[in-house]
C-alpha cells in the first residue's frame, strides 16, 4: 500500500473520529506545517509568539474541526493546516497592533514548558543518533496532545506545560483534585498509546 493511499484511510478514519488515525496525519505533515510557519511568522512576531505555540494550536484547532473537515483534492489536508496557521499568525498580528506593548513572557513559558514536557517524555542526549530519535518523539508528541480528547488536552497542558497544580486546575475546572488525577493518569495513559501508534506507518 503507497503512502498517500494509507494516509488517504488514515484521514477518512480522522474525520470518523479515530484519534490515534488523527495523530498519524498530523504526524505526517508535521515537518511541512512547520517549515511554513517558520516562514510565515516573523523575527518580530516571534518575539510575541512562538513557532512551537503556533504549531501547536494549529494542530489543536485541526483537532477540534476535522470531524467539519470535506477533502477536496490530495493535498487539501495540508493546505487546511496552513490556512488555520496563517489566520492563527493573522490572530498575533491583530493583537500586536493593539497591544503594542504586548508581554511576551506568556510564550517564552509555554515553550519552555514544551521544552521540559518533551525532555521528561522523549528523554535527551547528545549523540546524533539520540537528538534524531529526540526530534522524532518530540513530533509525536505534539501531534498526539493534539489529537487528545477537549479534557484530556486541557488537564495536560494545564498541569505540564502552565505549570499549575492538581489543586489550581480543580478549582479552575470546577472538579475534585481526586478527578483531575484521575483524568491525569487516563490522559498520560493516553498519549503513550497515541505516540506508539503514530510510529506505526511514518517514521518522522
């Protein structure tokens, strides 16, 4: 089977709701999706906005809409990524220009708690071999919280990558500490699977 007719029935599984067929095409255009942003966002946004956090809610907005998603010819999935990237880069633009002392401490954090989330699952090292093998998990990573259900998404970020505690993100969610765990542990669970399933038909 080519890899366009896979990832043809990997969408169509996507847009049926099949999350970790989800986390595989995001996968798969990971680097491409990227490499636009990179271009699209400049030094000077970058300063507000990172590629990373561009990156990501891409992704978590693909999430959020594909089951709305209609392909229209071969190369509709990525073009749709990058629209949702420009007007996500067309969002900071606004926003800087009402804001024209907007922090950017906000983003220096998020990347940062990327940086770490990665570190702690994806593990680190120094030689070749290890950084490859450290990109690549980083990619699944990301495209596997993506592809998390809303709440699993949420308790994720909030706890590793804000920083805040199962206490905070209780009462921010109007839930019990003991649920939160609960939804911690189901979501932490979760991602291991997506990210050994995203391995399965594309290897970076």
């Amino acid at each position: 089977m080519s890899v366009g007719h896979l990832q043809s029935e990997l969408l169509v599984q996507a847009v049926e709701g099949d999350r970790a067929a989800l986390s595989q095409v995001l996968l798969f255009h990971y680097d491409r999706l990227q490499q636009h942003i990179e271009r699209r966002l400049s030094s000077d946004l970058q300063r507000h906005v990172s590629v990373d956090d561009v990156l990501h809610q891409t992704m978590v907005r693909a999430a959020q809409g594909i089951r709305q998603y209609e392909p229209r010819h071969e190369n509709a999935f990525l073009a749709w990524l990058k629209t949702i990237a420009d007007n996500l880069i067309k969002d900071v633009q606004k926003k800087k220009r009402r804001e024209r002392r907007a922090d950017a401490r906000d983003a220096g954090v998020q990347s940062s708690s990327w940086a770490a989330m990665v570190e702690m699952i994806a593990g680190d090292g120094s030689t070749p071999s290890v950084k490859t093998q450290h990109r690549d998990n980083a990619r699944r990573l990301r495209t596997a919280v993506a592809a998390l259900p809303d709440d699993y998404r949420e308790v994720i970020q909030r706890h590793y990558l804000e920083n805040q505690s199962l206490d905070e993100i209780a009462r921010a969610l109007g839930g019990t500490k003991g649920s939160i765990r609960a939804i911690c542990y189901r979501a932490r669970k979760r991602l291991r699977e997506l990210m050994g399933r995203s391995s399965m038909y594309f290897s970076g």
